[in-house]
C-alpha cells in the first residue's frame, strides 16, 4: 500500500521525489490499512510517544563557515580554546597547541581549493565566495553525559563524511549543554568539483540521525520541528546568544565586583529589536503582532495534524496514547511574536521596578 503522512503545511520534496513537508510532518509516515484507515507503526508511535512527552531535542545547526584560510584557522583557535583543548580529526589525530589549526588547514590542503583565491569583498559588500569549509554544531540539552554525545558525535561524523570530506572536531563543556563543535571541509577529497551542500532538508535528516545515535547511547533524544511542538520563537544565532550570556552574568555580579569591569556589548540586533518595540509602545504607532497571522494558521494546520493522529491511535486501540496527543496540544502556549513577547517582558519589568523606586522615596529623609 502506499505510504502516506499526516502533514501540516506546504509540501517540499524529499530525497526520493515523493512530496514530503519538510517542516510541520508530525510523523515521519503512516500507513494505510485495509479500508483505508491511517496506521501507525512501532516506530512512529515511539515517536510520537518521545515527542508528546516532551523528550529532550537535540540540536544540530550550522553556525557560518570560513571562506579564507585565515578564516578557517580562526575558528580552530577558537574552538580548541587557543591551543587548551585537543582537536580530534578524521584520521584519528589529536593535534593540540597553537599550532594544531595550521597544521590542520595545511594537511586539508586548502589552499588548493579554487574559492580561496577569490577577491575580498569590498567594505559593506557581501562576501560571494564559497565556503572553505562548513562550521556545523551538534548539541544536548543540559544534563546529558558529554561522552555520550562526543560518541554519537563521532559517529555522525563517520557516517556522514568520512572518505569524502575531511573533518575535524572539538567537544566544549564550559556551558550547561555539552555540544561539539564539527569542522567540515566543503570540497570532497576524491571528486574534484563536488561540493558539500547544506540545506534545510539536510539538517531535518542530520537532527533525526543525531537524535538516534544519542538514543543508541542510552540518552533519551528526540528530533522534531519547533512548530510541532508547538514553539512558535525562533532560536537567535550563536553571536547573539554569546551577548545575552555576558550581559546576563554581568548582571549577576555584586556591584562591589562591577568596579572597573568595562560592561559586555550590547547585541545591535536585540538593541534594534528593544527599540522598535519601545517606539511601538509609546507612539501607539506600528504593531506588535506583525506575522502573527501566519503564525496562527500555522498553528491552526498542527492542531489539526496532532487531532488526526489522534484519531488514527484511538482506531488502532492506542486509547491512552491518543489521550496524551490530546493533552499534549491542550497545553500548546498561546501563538505570540517576539515583539509581542518582549513588549510583555518590558511592561513586567517597568511593573516590578515601581514599588522600588516608591520604596526608595518613601525611605529618603524627611524635611520639616
């Protein structure tokens, strides 16, 4: 019989041609039995047993790439902490130092590579060259063995480069969630002219392979889109993460230890953002819910997708799973934007600081 999903949303093709939504499948397939009733295997109730459960996710992103030699070797001196933290590679090696990024761009080769011989941009222009290499990051949620997800990590890697394209690797441990930092080089070591490619539908395929090996690890992981599970906010990029931490532990020092520490940088883009929102609340001008309709139906399509599986395991006798899908969409927080969501947090903040400053006038001196 043919296989068919329970979808939400537009429809994407997937690797063998069949159309397949690269974005809201709830599952991956379901099959039709005899009367054409949706069914459900062991393997995608499982899934959608880890996802209503609100199983760990995992996460695999590519955070840039560098498209120079210099680039490249920048990002190794920072990911193996200017020479503190070993520097696994495809052949096994441990290079380690400040010197291990260029004796790794040099055994690369990478000054064969034809983009690298590309002119600089000008200042403001957009760089057009090719990637040198890919900078690819695999993570867990806090809590999770960091060997456990160096393991899987290295099986990832193995699987999906080894012989092709060389690679090279760095777990970090300085955050709460251990991650591993994964160089990959974009030109394949055998067949000159083809190139490594990333696309969405890769990194949807990458986020469940990563997910299994966690699982063969004995770590409960689980890999679906955020719109599924009902997340509606985008993750910000890696530099903007890095400002909100330091702000964030700024924030938390005594002032006593504040003297003399010049204050992290700002985020441009969350300083920009801020300030729209602001000029949006006090001019009552603009909007705060700009997309929000899209959002909404978006929404409206996953409800309807979960609500259809649940229906297909009640049919099949899965009563108490269906009972859970239904509770699980029960408990979906409401659609909001980022705008809206940040106006919210403001007006709190505004809220709390009040009966502060009132504290603080109240306490003064008073004057006969």
């Amino acid at each position: 019989m043919p296989e068919q999903s329970v979808r939400a949303g537009k429809s994407g093709r997937g690797p063998a041609g069949a159309p397949r939504d690269m974005t809201l499948d709830i599952v991956s397939y379901g099959r039709r039995g005899p009367g054409g009733q949706l069914r459900f295997g062991t393997e995608q109730i499982a899934q959608i047993q880890r996802t209503v459960g609100r199983t760990p996710e995992v996460m695999v992103k590519v955070s840039g790439g560098g498209r120079d030699i210099g680039g490249v070797e920048a990002h190794l001196r920072y990911i193996g902490r200017h020479g503190k933290l070993p520097i696994e590679t495809d052949e096994g090696l441990m290079p380690q130092g400040r010197g291990a990024p260029k004796e790794i761009t040099a055994d690369w080769q990478l000054e064969l590579c034809r983009s690298q011989y590309k002119p600089r941009p000008a200042p403001g222009q957009k760089d057009t060259r090719a990637k040198l290499v890919h900078n690819i990051v695999l993570s867990m949620p806090a809590g999770t063995p960091p060997d456990k997800v160096l393991a899987a990590a290295r099986v990832f890697a193995r699987e999906n480069f080894a012989l092709q394209y060389r690679y090279a690797m760095v777990l970090h441990t300085d955050q709460p969630h251990p991650h591993v930092h994964l160089v990959v080089k974009c030109e394949h070591e055998f067949e000159p002219g083809r190139r490594l490619y990333i696309r969405k539908d890769t990194l949807r395929q990458w986020r469940e392979q990563f997910a299994t090996l966690m699982r063969e690890q004995g770590v409960a992981a689980n890999a679906t889109p955020r719109q599924v599970r009902g997340q509606t906010r985008k993750p910000y990029r890696d530099a903007i993460h890095h400002r909100l931490r330091a702000l964030r532990a700024f924030g938390q020092l005594p002032p006593s230890d504040r003297t003399g520490l010049r204050p992290p940088k700002t985020s441009t883009f969350m300083r920009a953002k801020l300030e729209s929102v602001l000029q949006a609340l006090q001019t009552k001008r603009g909007t705060l819910d700009a997309g929000k309709d899209t959002m909404q139906r978006t929404r409206e399509e996953v409800v309807a997708g979960w609500h259809a599986v649940a229906d297909a395991l009640r049919n099949q006798g899965q009563a108490e799973a269906a009972n859970r899908v239904e509770r699980f969409v029960a408990r979906m927080p409401a659609v909001q934007t980022d705008a809206r969501r940040m106006a919210d947090r403001w007006r709190e903040t505004e809220r709390s600081r009040t009966p502060e400053r009132a504290d603080a006038h109240s306490s003064g001196p008073r004057v006969r």
